[in-house]
C-alpha cells in the first residue's frame, strides 16, 4: 500500500494544524495512521518512509517523535530536505507498507 505524502493538516478542514516540529510530525503520523487503519493495515505493515522537512535542522525534533510512533522495528526512511509545497508546514512524510500475504 501507499500512502502519499501526509502533512500536519486538520483531517476534517484540510488546513494546517500548526505548533512545533514534533506537533507537525505527530499530526503527520496519526493522518498516516488514519489512512492505513481505513485500509485494514498499521503502522506495524510500515517498511518504508520518505521524509521531507523544510529545515534538516528539525531532524532531532522529527526523529524523537517518529521513534515514538515506529518503536524499536522502524521501517527504512530517507530524510531529506525540500521546499514543502503547502506554506507555512515543516514537515512531510510518505509511506509504503506491506499488507498481505
């Protein structure tokens, strides 16, 4: 399954969520989790993320919350830098999962 790229938006009124790095990526992952959950999966089915934040100086912010959500069986992840095309949001991910067989 793939889940394209989420952000830190409300999931009922689409618009920005707001707050720090960490309260971006944890809006990010729960909008990831949403979406897997609607399809029979989990964030356990997770191998792969790309992570793009618009300053990779928030990595240590990104990553302490991105731990909290994978655990200690973390998928493979990129993390880049990139110009984020929503204004104003720091952080985006997208992801691939196994689901099945």
């Amino acid at each position: 399954m793939y889940v394209s790229g989420q952000a830190a938006l409300d999931p009922v009124s689409s618009t920005p969520t707001g707050g720090s790095v960490a309260d971006e990526t944890r809006r990010t992952l729960d909008n990831v989790r949403a979406i897997l959950e609607a399809s029979g999966a989990s964030l356990k089915d997770v191998i792969k993320c790309n992570v793009y934040l618009a300053d990779i100086r928030d990595f240590a912010s990104m990553n302490a919350v991105y731990a909290e959500y994978f655990g200690a069986a973390k998928p493979a992840r990129t993390t880049v830098q990139a110009s984020l095309p929503a204004a104003g949001l720091r952080v985006e991910i997208d992801c691939i999962a196994f689901v099945g067989g």
